[in-house]
C-alpha cells in the first residue's frame, strides 16, 4: 500500500536511472528521445492510476490525496508534452542530450516531491532539487556566438541562490514563533500570529518571497527575460510550464495558512500580483524577441494566478489551479510554433512570423489559439480562466484588484494580438514563403493543443470539478 501512494515518484526515479544508464552508452537522439517519451508517459500513467491514493508518509511530512495527486498528473503529463515537442533537441548540444534528459526528469521528481510535501525542510529540499536541475540544463544550448546560454545560467543560479536565502531567512521567522515546521499545525496557528505579530507578518512575506522566484512573480521575476532568450528553446519550453505548475501548488498551500480574513498579509500580497501584472504587460509590448516576450507575459500571468490564490477556498483556489492548468496548454502551442520555425535552435522574432499562414495554416492558427487563449478572448480556456479568477476575486471582496487586473488583461491583448497578425500579414518583398510541411506527429501535436485550448474553455465543468475536489482534500 504504501508503494500505492509513492507510485508517481518511484516511477521518476526509475525514469532517472534508467537516463543515467542511456548517459553512459552511445545512443542516438532518436533512440533516446523515444526512451525518453516512453518513460515519461509510465510517469504519467503511474501518477492517473495513483490519483484515489491518499495517506502519509515519512513522519506526515509527506502527504498523498487528491490535491498532490491532480499536480501530480499534471507535472508528469507536462514532462511528456515537453518531451513529445521536441524529439530532435536541435537547440542542444548533441553530447549533452543524454544528460539534459536526465536533468529534465529530476527537475520533475522535484517539482512532484513538492506537490505532497507538508513540513517546511521536506518543501526545501524538494525545491532545491527541481532548481538545482535546472541551473545545471540552462547553459545547455549549442554554441552561439555571443553565449547568451552562459549568462541566462548564470542569472537563474545567482537569483535562485537569493530567493533560497529569503526563503530560509523567512521560515527562521516562522519556526521561533510556532515552534514547529508542518503545515497542519501552521494553519491552526498562523491566521492570529499573522494578525497580532508583524514579524511573523514580515516571516511569512519573505518565506513566500522565496517561492515567487519559481512562478515569477514581482519582485522575484529579473531573471525571467534573461533565462528564456538565453536557454535552448528545448529548455525555456519547460521552464515556462512546468516550475510554474509546482509553483502554484506550493502557494496554494502556503497562503491558505494566512486565511483569508488577514488584511495586510492580503494587501501586500495582492500588491505584488498588481505590480507583477503591470510590469509584465508594458514590458512585453516593446518586445521583438518572442522568447522574451513571453517572458514577461509569464510574469504578468502570475499576477493572475496569484489573485486566484488570494481568493483562499472553494473556488478560489480552484480556479487558480484550472487557470495554470490552462496557461501550461496555451504557452505549450507558442513555443510549439516556435521550434517548428527555428529547427536550427535560434531565437524567433516578428520577422520571422510574417507570412506563417501561408507557409504554414495550421502552425499560424495555433499560434492564434495559443496567443487568443493568453489574451483572454472566448471560448478559449483563457477567457474562462481569467472569468473565473476574477468572479472568485470579487466573491472575495477584492474589488480594486480585479479591476486592475481587467486594465492589464486589457493591455496584453496588444503584444498578442501583434502576435496573430504577423502571422497572418503579407510578407515582405524577399522574404522566404517556401511552404513548410510538418511531420505526422508534429500536425497531430498542434492540433491536438488547438483543440484542448477551445474545449478545456468551452466545457470547464468537469476541470473545475476536480480542481474543487483537490482543494477540499487541503482542508
């Protein structure tokens, strides 16, 4: 039984060792991208069989219900697009693949780890693995001439090394006051520490100020434009999902420990969703690089999640965990669109997308599904995502709020709508209009993300349902 409940994580493991071994033989890409994409879907298989799993494990400080578990198929299913995306690795050095598909997958074991983790120290060390992972993919991108790959990794080290530093400087706080390190007894404690005591107020902005890093949110979002330009379009592909889906998990534990009824924890929180939304939206739109781009579109799109979380309980949390959810399918068809145009490993621009739609129909409408989806316009699951949000926020009372995120949400439809019609405009005198034909798998792949963006937003009903139910498993 208690196999049962480790099932997802073991599976990983074993994902990882067997990459190891793939490390330590001559294989070729196609050998190993297909190792790779197998394991990855017995991860995903082994996290949809353990989804009724509950219990706990390793002295409660690991805790298995249907919470973890809905992360726990999203994380292991992300893992299998990412991979599924990009079965050459033509943005990697070619003697680094073996490795940078085994760093990938402990990054996931990681950020799954995090998931059920329900002590502080267990939460650390989980994310300490996921990021020391990625510090070590980052650099892995074949030679350029101005090695942006060498400052991007350097970047995410030294601002992983800060948010670490805040994080455990923040838990020190929490610690002297309550005593204890597990998450069940910081919430009988936290919500009247947090009203009568500012150090705790300051010890919990800061432990969570640490986590912000990972979702990118303001002020923990520098590294963000840096680190996507300068990654393999491989690696910035899973950057941009999946640390974000972990992330989301982790915070809607954490703040549920402040409850909802703690004004100044709220407020200060709610500022940095605001300022995090305001600086992703006008930083975007002068952007030319599409990688930065959606950089600081990430960073505006955690603005919106963090106010899904803020709305703690019920459908609050739901909403934030149907609207990552929805994010991970919509970034997923832009750099989709993105490795099908760059198959050498460059960055793409605006330049590059004129005239997509005749050179390629199905590569420019997803695109627009994708960029329609982020932008908030029906019936995509990024309409139904932010009305959501919004609608949990205003239950809430956090009136101010959703109109500043509407303004922004407003804003954003600029840089995305430029997206679209790039794709869709005449090209320019010159300019190469050889129409580009997709392999099976890549046609079934886009396709298959169009038709997720619209039905997931159409038919949320059954989405939300388990969103509901995993957050009920919190309480």
């Amino acid at each position: 039984m208690q196999v049962a409940l480790f099932l997802p994580e073991l599976m990983l493991i074993l994902m990882a060792l067997i990459l190891f071994g793939a490390t330590l033989t001559p294989m070729s890409t196609g050998a190993l991208s297909g190792l790779a994409l197998v394991l990855a879907a017995l991860a995903t298989a082994a996290a949809g069989l353990g989804f009724g799993a509950e219990g706990a494990l390793f002295f409660d400080a690991y805790r298995v219900d249907a919470f973890s578990q809905s992360f726990k198929i999203l994380i292991t299913f992300g893992l299998f697009l990412v991979i599924y995306l990009g079965p050459t690795l033509s943005g990697v050095e070619e003697r680094l693949r073996p490795e940078y598909y085994l760093f990938l997958t402990l990054s996931a074991v990681g950020l799954v780890l995090l998931s059920s983790a329900v002590e502080l120290l267990t939460i650390f060390v989980s994310l300490e693995i996921s990021s020391y992972a990625l510090y070590v993919v980052i650099p892995f991108r074949r030679q350029r001439e101005h090695r942006e790959q060498m400052e991007a990794g350097i970047k995410y080290v030294l601002f992983g090394a800060v948010a670490t530093g805040v994080s455990l400087y923040g838990m020190s706080y929490i610690y002297g006051f309550t005593g204890t390190t597990y998450v069940t007894e910081l919430a009988a404690r936290m919500p009247a520490l947090l009203a009568e005591q500012p150090l705790a107020l300051i010890g919990m902005v800061l432990m969570l100020g640490g986590f912000f890093y990972k979702l990118a949110l303001f002020p923990m979002h520098f590294w963000t434009p840096d680190v996507y330009e300068g990654a393999a379009n491989e690696t910035t592909t899973y950057v941009a999902t999946l640390p974000k889906v972990g992330a989301v998990a982790l915070l809607i534990r954490l703040v549920s420990l402040g409850g909802v009824d703690v004004s100044q924890f709220t407020w200060i929180l709610g500022a940095c969703a605001v300022l995090s939304m305001t600086v992703g939206n006008l930083s975007a739109l002068v952007q030319e690089d599409l990688k930065r781009l959606l950089a600081y579109s990430s960073i505006a799109h955690a603005g919106y999640v963090m106010l899904g979380i803020l709305s703690v309980g019920g459908m609050g949390s739901a909403s934030a965990i149907y609207y990552i959810a929805g994010y991970l399918i919509m970034n997923l068809a832009c750099f989709f669109v993105i490795y099908q145009l760059a198959p050498d490993g460059r960055n793409v621009t605006f330049t590059d997308l004129k005239g997509l739609s005749r050179r390629s129909p199905l590569l420019a409408f997803t695109l627009a599904a994708g960029a329609f989806g982020m932008a908030g316009i029906p019936p995509t699951v990024g309409f139904t995502g932010k009305f959501i949000i919004f609608t949990a926020a205003i239950d809430k009372g956090l009136y101010s709020l959703v109109i500043l995120a509407v303004i922004n949400a407003g804003i954003s439809a600029f840089y995305y709508l430029k997206m679209v019609r790039a794709a869709y405009c005449q090209p320019q005198e010159g300019t190469e209009t050889t129409a580009m034909h997709l392999g099976l798998p890549a046609a079934l792949f886009g396709l298959a993300l169009v038709l997720l963006i619209i039905l997931v937003g159409v038919f949320p009903q059954g989405f939300l349902a388990i969103a509901e139910d995993a957050v009920a498993a919190l309480s």
